[in-house]
C-alpha cells in the first residue's frame, strides 16, 4: 500500500512497515553485495578447510563433508540467535558457544592451510574465513532490523478512501484512538500484541488504522 508521510512516498513491507524507496534500495544492493561476497568466501574457504582435512588422512565423502559442517555450525547458531532477537526472548548459552567455535574452527583452518607460506601466507588464507563470517553476520543484521523495526511517522497521509470497517477494526480504533488522535499509527507488532490476532489480520486493521489517521 502506498503512503505518503511528510510528502515523501512510502510503502508498507511484509510486516505493516513504512519503508521509503531509497531504504528499500540501500537494504536490496546491500543484501546483494553481501550475498556475492559470502558465495565467493565460502566456496575459498570451503577448499581449504577440503584440502587440510585431506592433507591430514580423511579422503572421499568424509574430506568433503567435514569442512560443511563448520559452516552448518554457524548458520545454525546463528539462526537460533536471529530466532531469538526477533521473539524478543534471551539467547540461548548454547548457540553463542557454538558460533564462537564455528568461527574459531572455520580461521584456524584457513590459517592452518596457508600458515606453510608464512606470516603473510596464514593472513591471506584466513581472509576468505573472516569475510564469510562477516558477510552471514551483516546479513543477519539486516534480517533483524528489517523484521524488527517499527516506523511510526509524525504525521500520516493515506491516499485511499476510508474503508468499512468490521467490529475488530473498530475495536482497535479505540484501543489507539490516543496514537491516531496524535497523526500515529501503532506498529504490527503493538495491533497483534493488543488484540491477540494473526499477521495477516494486523495487517488489515494497520491499513485501516492508517486511512483513518489522516482526518
């Protein structure tokens, strides 16, 4: 849905947020550019930690697989933290711990493959590792705050007509009758807090909510 909020032009994402243009273009570029860098890391590190876990007696499925379950790790760690941030409730011990070792695993075993060219070496081969990590980490974060951040504007416009409403929309116009008396609209988040709904059904009522802020 379209919104115009102090005469720039917006849209509603997924979660009942307004999003301006220019934000979703930095968020699309920027997730691109991490998702480029992370495939070319890990494909790197993945053939070093292949080729230590060779050198070092495993061959066959075993030397392919082994190095997958490093990067298994972190994913899984950190998904479970990304999990947690979103339902608002404390992350697990476990799932820090892991993702610390699956990061320490992943930089020892780059270092390892070029620590026998030195110094220089070592660097070069953990830089793969350290670009991996740190592109799934960026990604991770934009993840979070595009699921997690609530923009509510000063002032809100909405181009449409008012629509009917049903008795919840009502219902909910008096529950925030305060925030749309001010030129407010509450977030997702608030509606299904408030009112014990779905996703859906508080993407509806925040559609209302927002037509009826403008009068």
């Amino acid at each position: 849905m379209a919104l115009h909020i102090n005469g720039d032009s917006m849209w509603l994402d997924t979660n009942g947020v307004a999003v301006s243009a220019a934000d979703r273009i930095i968020r699309t570029t920027t997730a691109l550019v991490v998702l480029g860098v992370a495939v070319i890391a890990a494909i790197v590190s993945y053939e070093h930690a292949y080729e230590l876990v060779r050198a070092h007696g495993e061959n066959g499925w075993t030397a392919r697989l082994v190095p997958l379950t490093v990067d298994g790790l972190i994913y899984s760690s950190s998904m479970v933290m990304l999990q947690s941030a979103r339902r608002h409730v404390q992350v697990p011990a476990l799932a820090r711990w892991l993702l610390a070792l699956g990061i320490v695993a992943t930089l020892t075993a780059n270092v390892m493959h070029g620590l026998g060219h030195g110094p220089i070496g070592a660097a070069v081969a953990a830089w793969p590792a350290v670009a991996l990590v740190g592109s799934y980490e960026l990604l991770m974060s934009l993840i979070r705050s595009g699921r997690t951040a609530d923009y509510e504007p000063d002032v809100v416009h909405e181009s449409d007509d008012l629509p009917t409403a049903d008795p919840l929309q009502v219902r909910a116009a008096d529950t925030f009758a305060e925030q749309i008396a001010g030129g407010t609209v509450p977030s997702i988040r608030a509606i299904r807090s408030a009112l014990r709904v779905g996703q859906p059904r508080a993407q509806q009522i925040r559609a209302y909510l927002v037509a009826i802020a403008r009068a």
